[in-house]
C-alpha cells in the first residue's frame, strides 16, 4: 500500500535544504515540529508552490507552471498531472480538516489526514488509511500554530510531534494562490463523492488553471483564487466507465454562475457554506476518457471576461 505520507517527506526535507533559495523560513519548535512558511514571513516562489502542491497532493502528483493566455493577455498558469487521483485528491489534498484548538483554527490539507482519518467517510469511501511515523500538514493561515496546536494534531496523527512538518500559507500570497489553482482536479473528486458516485472508476487526472494574482485583502483573494478554477480550470480524466453524473460536475450547471466568486462571497456574509456547491466545487470544464468504450465526452467551457473581471485588470494598449 502506498504510504502518502512517507512520499512527501523527501519533497518537505528537500524544501528545508533549499530554503534559502525557494524563499520559504523553517522553524523547529520545542517539541522538534518542523513549520515551513511559505508565505506569512517570506515572499514564498513558484518553486515553492509546485513542492508545496506536491506535498499537497501526497507525492502523486507532478506539477509545472507556464504562461497562458485568457483573452489574450498573459498569465501564469499551473498545469498538474496526478497519480491515484481518489487517493491523491481526496485522502490528501482535499480540506477536509479543520483545526480548532484554543486561540488558533486553520483549514488543514495535506497527507496528515490519512492518518488522522478527517473525515473518515472520506476513507471509508476510497478504501484507504496511511501508516507512517512522519507527517505532513498543509494550513491556510496567516497566522502561525502554538506548540498546543501541534501536539494535537500529531497526536491525532499517532505520532511524536518531532515527525510532524507542517506547511503553512495564507490565502493571499505567491503560494496560497498557486495551492488553491491546484485543486482544480480535486473539485472534481470532491464532487463526484458527494455524488455518491464510483471513484474506483477514475484512473488517472490532469489538470490546468491560471494563477491568481496575489491581493493584499485576504476575502478578495478568496475570490480570485476560487475564480480561476471555477471559470478557467481544465480537467481531463481517463476512467473506465462512464457516470452521467459527469455531466453536472461543471461551473455552468450553477444558477449562480456568471458573476465573481467575490461578489457572491460578500453577499452570503463572508461564509462559503452558503455558496452554491455546484459553483464552489466545479471547474469551467471537463474533459472524459471512458477507456472501456474508448469514447471521449467534453462539458463546460472557459470564461474569460468574469475571470478577468475577478482580477481588476487594469489593461492599457498602446494607440
């Protein structure tokens, strides 16, 4: 059984090493927890967040970033390819565990959660539990975990705290906004289990989706973050059967969708439980490889002018 947790240790040791030059801090604390930031102290890189993406996502995925176009106009994009995507996606890198301790919370992702089992349904669901003596944790935060924080969540991990790494970034930063591109594939997953449909069907991912500029307003990078897959994400699956379902897991398929993930974000008073999840958890398109049959389905479409608008482009042409 693959262990994901004993994949990303090399990627979190190799991070440490070269620091310096990814522009990422690590701290030991006292009960010899490892933090990384990559980008409350630090300006963080490109770099940093394909390996914190790779974290991210267990050590089954391979990510790269090259520059796209959405209307024309230049943007940096992600481009991932995933291995074991039910295990990849949902047992990893899937936010699916929120730390709450006195005085701190923090969404968590990351490969810690199989050993956690947040949400055991999850792991119920996709036949799959990690066992490792080390531990990865990704938080979205802009505020560093205290010693309590992190002997909890070892000991939920079943592990000394001393074999706990945890990444941490806040939303409006180079890496919050290249890790929330990265789960375009997993907005797909996510999706499909509350489906209730069959992941073992689901053998490989790829996915593609631009990188957010980073804002100063963290609520407003929640926007714009959640934009970039919602109206110009790529995912293209090889299964080994079709679902009709697939036909729903797009962006378009929402009531609200036309209008920037901000805007709807202030009206539902800042609380993303109250965003459609037809729109939150879905990509602009999806591409479908039924291998068993060999046919080949495409739903949705990119959307450029919303994504733009999301962005507050300022464009100037020359006359």
């Amino acid at each position: 059984m693959i262990s994901i947790n004993q994949l990303t240790e090399p990627i979190v040791q190799e991070m440490i090493i070269r620091q310096s030059e990814l522009e990422v801090s690590s701290n030991t604390l006292e009960n010899k927890a490892t933090i990384i930031d990559c980008g409350i102290n630090v300006r963080g890189s490109y770099q940093a967040g394909i390996m914190y993406v790779q974290a991210c996502l267990g050590g089954l995925a391979t990510a790269g970033i090259t520059t796209g176009h959405i209307n024309g106009i230049p943007f940096p994009f992600l481009d991932l390819t995933i291995q074991h995507p039910a295990i990849a996606c949902l047992g990893s890198q899937k936010a699916g565990w929120i730390i709450k301790t006195e005085g701190y919370s923090a969404m968590a992702s990351g490969p810690a959660r199989a050993l956690a089992l947040k949400p055991k349904k999850t792991y119920s669901t996709i036949g799959y539990s990690d066992i490792s003596e080390t531990a990865v944790i990704a938080l979205e935060s802009d505020r560093f975990p205290d010693i309590k924080t992190t002997e909890y969540i070892a000991e939920k991990c079943g592990i000394d705290p001393s074999g706990l790494t945890i990444l941490i970034a806040p939303i409006n930063s180079l890496v919050g906004s290249i890790q929330i591109s990265a789960r375009v594939a997993t907005m797909v997953l996510h999706s499909l289990e509350e489906n209730g449909s069959d992941l073992s069907l689901i053998r490989h991912a790829t996915g593609r989706s631009p990188i957010a500029p980073v804002k100063k307003n963290k609520m407003e990078a929640m926007g714009t973050t959640n934009d970039c897959n919602i109206y110009y994400g790529s995912v293209c699956l090889t299964t080994e059967g079709y679902d009709p379902v697939y036909e729903g897991i797009i962006s378009q398929s929402s009531p609200d969708y036309g209008r920037p993930f901000y805007r709807l974000f202030k009206e539902a008073g800042y609380d993303f439980m109250k965003i459609d999840s037809k729109l939150a958890f879905s990509p602009a398109e999806i591409m479908i490889n039924d291998c068993s049959t060999g046919e080949v389905f495409s739903f949705g479409s990119l959307n450029g002018d919303v994504i733009l608008e999301s962005f507050g482009l300022h464009q100037h042409k020359q006359a």
